[in-house]
C-alpha cells in the first residue's frame, strides 16, 4: 500500500515529540524518588538524634545522683568516724571513773559490789568469744538449729535465774506491759506448774522426771493462752523455788526445750547477776531480826547458786536458736532501754512497746557494807572465782563489755 508523501512526514514529526517525553517522565520519577529517600533519611536522623539527647540527659542526672550518694557515703563516713572516736572517749572516761570510785571506796573503807566481775581465768576464751550477753543467740554451739513448729503455738517466756539476780526487778516490765493492754498471762510462782513435789518438805522438794506429767500439769495453762491469743510468761520461779528449798527445787531446763515446738513456742531469758551479789540479796531478803536464816546463810546459798548455775549454763547449747538471751542484770537496772530490741524480738513486738514498761526499772540504792559484810563479800568472790569454770557460757559473757543490738 502506497503512502503519500505528507503521511510520511506526519508520522516522523509525532515520533520526534514522543521520545523527549518519555525522557523527562523518567527523570522526574527518579527526582521524586531521590526526594522521598532523602526525606526518609531526615527523618530517621532525627530521630536517632532524640534518643541520643535523651539518652545523654539521663546520663547526666544519674551522675548527678551518683555524685549526691558518694557525698552522702562520705558524710556517713565521716559521721561513723566521729562517733568511733566518741565512743573510745566515753569508754576511756567510763574506765577512769571507775578506777577512781574504787579508790574513793578503798580510801573510806567501803566496798562496792557493782560490777564485780566473776573470774574465769580457766575459761577457753576462744572458743567461747562468739557468745555475748544482752543478745538473742542465733549461731551454735550456744544454741540448737530451730524447728518450725506443725502449728502455730502460745508464746512461753520462761525466765531462767537464780534467786536474787533480778526476777522482781523484771516482773515490773511484764506487769507495766500488762497495763498498757499487751495481752500476758504471768506465772509469778508456781510450784505445781513446775511438779515440784509439793508433797515433801520445801527442803526435798525436785522437778518430777516425767515429762508426760509436765506436760499434762501444763497443758490447761497453754490451751487457755491460745484462746486468748496470749504470751505466758514464767516471771519468778526462780533456781530454787521457795524459801527453805534445797538446789533441786528448781524447773527443768532441758524438759521445757523438748515441750518446745509441741506444747509451747519457748523463749528464755537468763538473768544473770554478779553470783556474789545474788547471794547477798537472796540472804538480805529472808534476813529477820534475829540474823540471817538457817537455811539463808551466805554459805549455804553460794553451793546453791553455784549448783544453779551449772544446771543453766549446761542446759543453754540445748535451746533452739533465735529464742534465748542472756541478760546481765547489772546492765538491765543501769541502762534498762538498751535491752529493748532483745525483748522486742523475743517476744515478737515492737520495740516501742518497752518504752514506758522499760521506763520503771531502776538500778537498786547504794549500800554502805558492814565490816563484817565486806568481808562475807571477800570469801564469797574468791568461791565464785574458782567455782566459775563450772559456768564458762555465763561467766565468759558477763565479763565482755556491754553490748546491745
């Protein structure tokens, strides 16, 4: 088929404007695209730049805190030293005062029997320095690993002492806790809570062997506690029990830590006192005008604390852990709220609630010694020095300063 000369001409002027614009179509896809990943870039940038800001402002504050910590540390630091140094000042004056009221009593011929301290030169200290007074006992061998009981039990305080080494003085915190509506049951003295063998006379009277019957004469007490959701607490039978009793007439240590986790959820709080001192209190109190009781003589009651003690200081390791302490009464009637945390935590309470209780114990007033009395006093510290290797948990103790937690 022919075609004229201007159809020709037509078709090579339409193919001449179609290849510019497919042309410029294309590179102005590839601007748009160009732009779009650009755009993209931007933004992305921005971003990672945000999170660097912020991540260098966090930096910033938490070096700021850290900068506020390690000023606050050195401050403690510098407030532990002050006070390491305050309390080496205190214990330096503490020691000159003594030494000079022991001077002062020599001079005018009285004695003082604060504080005396029960040597116990044979005593393995080694072994024994893990031990201190005034603290709940946690670690053996001065305790036994604690077993939770099945149940949950009646809390039973029993303090363990003897006769003349604070039993009053601590009854005023049970009875002042009472007032203030801590619910107690106290057991002030009870010879058949204990099957001491009432039906002798005070003099053979001993803690029965069974451990059944100790249970069943307890058992009453116990059950009512738990009704009322109360603490016991054992305040006063002390080691011996009564005024003409022999050194058997005491509880039984050993027979209250097997109750323990079954009948009664067992605390103890041993009291000890300067040996001499209980003597002499325990003799004072029966005293009549006649002179001192047959059966209250200073001897006669020096083998029975000595007896006493070795019955408590064997029984001791045998106690669970976490549950016992060993009070120095000199330190309970001299800075009484510093024995607030062991009692708070033997008796699950808070610590304020000693507050006012602890608030009435006072240390007992000076007395001025006879000649004879000092020299009672004398033969009684040189038995209780050899006689203390007997005793070496308490008598390691009480020669420690004091401490509290």
């Amino acid at each position: 088929m022919a075609i004229s000369a201007s159809e020709m001409l037509l078709r090579v002027a339409t193919s001449r404007l179609t290849v510019p614009k497919m042309r410029f179509a294309a590179v102005l896809h590839g601007v748009v695209g160009l732009i779009i990943l650009l755009a993209c870039h931007m933004l992305v940038t921005t971003r990672i730049a945000g999170k660097i800001q912020y991540a260098r402002t966090q930096t910033a504050e938490l070096a700021r805190e850290l900068e506020s910590l390690n000023n606050q540390l050195e401050a403690l630091e510098g407030d532990t030293a002050k006070l390491q140094i305050r309390a080496a000042d205190v214990n330096k004056r503490i020691q000159e005062w003594s030494a000079q009221r022991k001077q002062r009593a020599h001079k005018h011929g009285h004695a003082s029997s604060q504080h005396i301290v029960v040597g116990a030169e044979n005593v393995h200290e080694v072994e024994l320095q893990g031990f201190q007074r005034n603290r709940v006992v946690m670690d053996g061998p001065y305790c036994t690993p604690m077993t939770a009981p099945k149940k949950p039990l009646p809390k039973f305080v029993f303090v363990a002492g003897v006769e003349g080494s604070g039993h009053h003085a601590l009854l005023s915190v049970w009875e002042k806790l009472k007032e203030d509506s801590v619910p107690l049951e106290l057991i002030v003295y009870d010879q058949v809570f204990h099957q001491l063998g009432v039906e002798n006379h005070a003099s053979y009277h001993y803690s029965r062997i069974s451990l059944e019957e100790r249970e069943a004469a307890m058992r009453p007490v116990f059950e009512h506690a738990a009704q009322r959701g109360a603490t016991v607490i054992d305040a006063q039978n002390s080691y011996p029990m009564g005024q003409f009793a022999g050194s058997l007439a005491h509880p039984d240590l050993l027979q209250l830590a097997k109750l323990d986790g079954k009948l009664f959820d067992l605390r103890v709080i041993v009291l000890y006192r300067n040996p001499t001192d209980a003597v002499l209190s325990a003799v004072r109190r029966f005293r009549s005008e006649d002179g001192p009781s047959k059966y209250k003589n200073s001897q006669f009651q020096a083998r029975m604390v000595a007896e006493s003690l070795v019955a408590i200081n064997n029984a001791l390791p045998h106690l669970s852990c976490g549950k016992w302490t060993m009070l120095q009464y000199e330190d309970f009637v001299h800075n009484p709220r510093l024995l607030a945390g062991p009692f708070a935590r033997l008796l699950g309470l808070p610590k304020s609630a000693f507050d006012s209780s602890l608030a009435n114990v006072h240390a007992p007033p000076k007395r001025t010694l006879t000649h004879a009395v000092q020299e009672e006093q004398r033969l009684l510290d040189e038995f209780f020095s050899r006689q203390a290797v007997l005793w070496p948990l308490l008598a390691s103790a009480a020669k420690q300063s004091t401490t509290a937690p």
